[in-house]
C-alpha cells in the first residue's frame, strides 16, 4: 500500500466495504481497503443474522426495496454463499380473527410472490390454525394466539459472511489491511487522490493513494466526508440490540415474528440458542461500542412474552450485543421509519460515500459505489459481475479437518461452546484475526454463546495463537486483560438504567487497538 497507486481506495471493512473491494477487484482494478478495526467489527457482526426481504416494509409500501432485497437473499442461496446461508421459518402469531389473517396475509402472498420472481428456493407460505401452531410451537400461550402463518428466509453468520467476502476479494487480487484508521485525506488540486491511515498496530502513519475514494464507513461516514472537508451524506445511527437465550427457554420448532409498539421482534433460532431482536432507537452517543441498556434489554423480553406461555426473565439471558444501523435522515424524527434505502453520493472533492440499506441488499450498494468510481477511471471498465461469483469458504471444513488430521487435539471443543480449536487456530491463519476479541467475538461467536462470555478461555485461546502472531508473555497478558475488562464493561452496561449511563459504564474499557478509536 504505501509504493502502488490504485485505481480504487476503500475505506471501511464492513459487508459494504469488503463487497466493495470485490466488486472492483473482480472488475480488474487494483484495490486497496483499510479498516481502522477488524472485518465486520461494527454494524456487520451485529444484525439479526438474516437474508431478508424486510416483510415489514411492505406496510410502508416500499416495494421496491423489498423486491430487490428478496432478488438478494436468493441470490445467495442460488449462487452466491450457499455454505453460509441456510432456510428459517418464522410463525406470525394471530391474535385476532377473520380481518388479521386476511390483513397478514396478504402481505406474506406478496412477500412470496415477490421473492418468486427470482428463483426463490424457499417455501411458501402457509396458514395455520391454532392447533397447527402450537403443534409447532408448544412454548406459545394457547390464550394469547388464534391461529398463525408461517413463512421462511434466510439465516447467515453476518461476520463470517463479510470475512468470506474480504477472502474473497483477496483473492481478486485486492489488499486489505485491518487496523488501520483513515486520519486524512490526501487531496491534489482540491481533489482527494488517496488517504492518509495510521497502522494502529506498528502506530505509523502511511500514504495510501488512488485515483478514487470509496467511503463504507456507516454510521462514520461524515467523519470521513469532514476530512476531504465535505458534505454531503447525512447518516443518523439507530441503535439496535439483540438478546441470545437457550433453546429450552421456549419450547418451539421454529422462529418467530412479533408486532411492538413500534416495530417488529424475531426470535430467530440459532443452533442450540435463540437470538431476541431487535430495537430501534436513536444513538447519539459514542459510536465504537454502542451499549445495551437494562431497559433495552427488558423491553425485548417483555415483548417476547406477550404470546409465550412462561415469561422470559433477564436471568435466561446467556449473551448480548448491540450494534448501530446507519440511516439515512427522513422527515421523521423516529428512527424506525428512516430510509432503509441507501445512497451514494460524489462530493466536490471527488470523494464517493455510500451509506443506509440493509446487510441483505450490500451486494447492490457495493456494486453502486464502484460505478461512481468506474465513470472516472474510463469506459472500456467491464460492469459488476458479483452476481456469479461464489463466496470463499465452501472449503473450510476441509481445511478445517486437514489441521485436525495433523493435530487430533485441534478436534477438542473450546471450553463449553460448540467451536473446537482447529477453528481458532484457522481464524488466524487464514481469516485475518489480530487480537484475541476477533477471534472470541467474530471468527467464533463464543462471546455471546456462553454465561461466562468467553472469560474462561480467554487465556488458553491466547496461548494457542501467541506462535502464529508472533505474541510474547506480555502480549497474551495484554490482549487477556483487554478482553476480560470488555466483557465486565459491557456486564456493567447492561445493568445501567438508561443509554447515557450504559454508554458510560461501556467505555470503561478501552478498545484493545491503540488509540482509543471512537
């Protein structure tokens, strides 16, 4: 990064930014993106874990987003990740008769009809009555539901999905650097012509220059615009949180879809846990670490027990996690009604921004913004071809039992959870993990699978991959340190009443990456 000049400079390794990268490199650009954490560190480790046409938008007419979303999440059973995505059914419960099953319906037969045009490879839809339902899920109040529908979508692991698009674009032929901060621009004539990024793991500065700037930053974008001293993007960042339980805390063969006050709520079933969510409420706190609230957490659960026989209690809470959606500003002040559309805008300074959308429509957006990089750069430039290339990662379990074959101990599962050390030991190998929170939070989802969060083997996962990154005795006593106080902060945040003293108690621990990033 710091001799060649590249056609196309991406800042931001989320699912639009990696996607981004491949995007171009699969067009025959030379790329380069940079990421001032870890692949999928903010917003795209921290979603509901699905490939969804957002049946809910249909309610607010927005057709056209859901028809493109559910052309995506097609996409990627047909042809894209087919190793990473896999069918979930949901069960829209019925609380009252004739009017609401003709009214839900509907809007599931559209929901169908609408994901048929392309190649949909789920299910229909079907009605239930209130006999079927509970045959289904027997964990549902018989005196709260008349009946149910029940469709499908699709569920992915977010962060291994994005992983496997930086592999993937890697393997394009793009470079790609983690822990590494964008601080400036570098501008030739009042144009940016590259960044200025700080390597938070050797604290140097280098220069990274490119005839165009695509920003991926999310709910960061206008901090990147002020450094090329634009504006032009407006992102407000809403905050959603998710709640991880046991399977035995709801009897159910299936996950469900509930109405709120304000929105909807899935319980989405998750191996051998389930995951409650979501929220949706404006953030204007500090963006790094956004943190659950006793109240966030307790609004879930209440919610999730209006149609469940036994209330769920915050002591069936086995792991948390929040994250910030970036949206792009409406007339309305409510965050839940924001545009889940996204844009991509060139400012004066030539730099290209894209932000909003959904995880499930970051192929489109991706594609967007290297068009508005392809108009500067020439016409003889060939149009995306992202929709035929199959995602890296349909080899892993192979590689998975060639390490396992050379070390049988590798077969041993980490403490209690469901990963064994083979995957530990492959995360930094060959799926770019730095520190011992990549690996606990992301590469594995051990921090928010088991009670203890991932304290107990903290040290022991550090100790298998001190060799491979080259840690001394102080750095295992670093990266565990910095991993156990995380966790205590984020325990502290959730027993906080409210956003600003959560977000308080959160920041107690300092990002292990130097420089305390915001």
């Amino acid at each position: 990064m710091k001799k060649d000049t590249f056609d196309v400079v991406v800042v931001g390794g989320g699912v639009t930014g990696c996607g981004a990268a491949l995007d171009a490199a699969s067009r025959g650009l030379s790329v380069a993106l940079v990421e001032q954490r870890d692949f999928a560190s903010g917003t795209s480790s921290r979603s509901s874990k699905l490939f969804h046409g957002g049946l809910r938008y249909l309610e607010q007419l927005n057709f056209g987003l859901v028809r493109e979303a559910l052309a995506e999440r097609n996409l990627m059973f047909n042809v894209l990740c087919p190793h990473l995505v896999e069918p979930v059914s949901f069960l829209y419960p019925l609380k009252h008769r004739f009017w609401e099953r003709i009214y839900v319906g509907a809007g599931v037969l559209l929901y169908d009809f609408l994901g048929s045009i392309a190649r949909n490879p789920l299910p229909r839809h079907r009605h239930l009555t209130k006999s079927s339902a509970l045959e289904l899920a027997p964990g549902l109040d018989p005196d709260s539901i008349v009946g149910a529908i029940q469709y499908w979508d699709g569920l992915v692991d977010d962060a291994r999905h994005t992983v496997a698009l930086a592999r993937t674009a890697a393997s394009s032929g793009a470079a790609l650097a983690t822990s590494t901060r964008v601080v400036g621009m570098l501008m030739e004539e009042g144009r940016v012509a590259g960044v200025r990024a700080r390597d938070l793991e050797a604290g140097e500065d280098i220069e990274i220059r490119g005839s165009s700037v695509i920003s991926a930053t999310g709910v960061w974008t206008d901090d990147i615009q002020s450094l090329a001293g634009d504006e032009g993007i407006d992102v407000v960042a809403s905050k959603g949180i998710h709640l991880v339980v046991p399977r035995s805390a709801l009897r159910s063969e299936t996950g469900l879809i509930l109405r709120t006050d304000k929105s909807v709520l899935f319980v989405i079933p998750w191996g051998e846990l389930w995951i409650i969510g979501t929220t949706d409420t404006p953030w204007e706190l500090r963006r790094a670490h956004p943190a659950a609230s006793r109240s966030d957490i307790q609004y879930l659960l209440d919610w999730a027990s209006t149609v469940l026989r036994e209330e769920l209690r915050l002591e069936d809470v086995v792991g948390v996690y929040a994250g910030l959606r970036p949206l792009l500003t409406g007339e309305s002040d409510e965050t839940s009604r924001l545009s889940r559309e996204h844009a991509v805008l060139e400012s004066s300074s030539g730099l290209i921004s894209v932000a909003g959308g959904k995880y499930t429509t970051y192929r489109i957006m991706a594609r967007d913004a290297v068009d508005a990089a392809v108009r500067r750069l020439g016409s003889d430039i060939p149009t995306s071809r992202t929709a035929e290339i199959p995602l890296a990662g349909s080899e892993r379990e192979a590689e998975l039992e060639r390490l396992i074959h050379n070390d049988a101990d590798l077969s041993r599962r980490v403490g209690t959870s469901r990963f064994t050390w083979a995957e530990i030991v492959f995360a930094v190998t060959d799926e770019g993990a730095l520190h011992l929170d990549d690996i606990l939070t992301r590469r594995t989802r051990i921090s928010i699978e088991t009670p203890d969060r991932g304290t107990e083997v903290a040290r022991p996962v550090a100790e298998k991959v001190a060799p491979v990154l080259g840690w001394s005795d102080e750095d295992i006593a670093r990266e565990v340190e910095h991993y156990v106080a995380r966790v205590e902060a984020e325990r502290d945040s959730q027993t906080r009443p409210d956003d600003r003293t959560a977000d308080a108690a959160r920041m107690g621990a300092p990002d292990v990456r130097l420089g305390g990033i915001d």
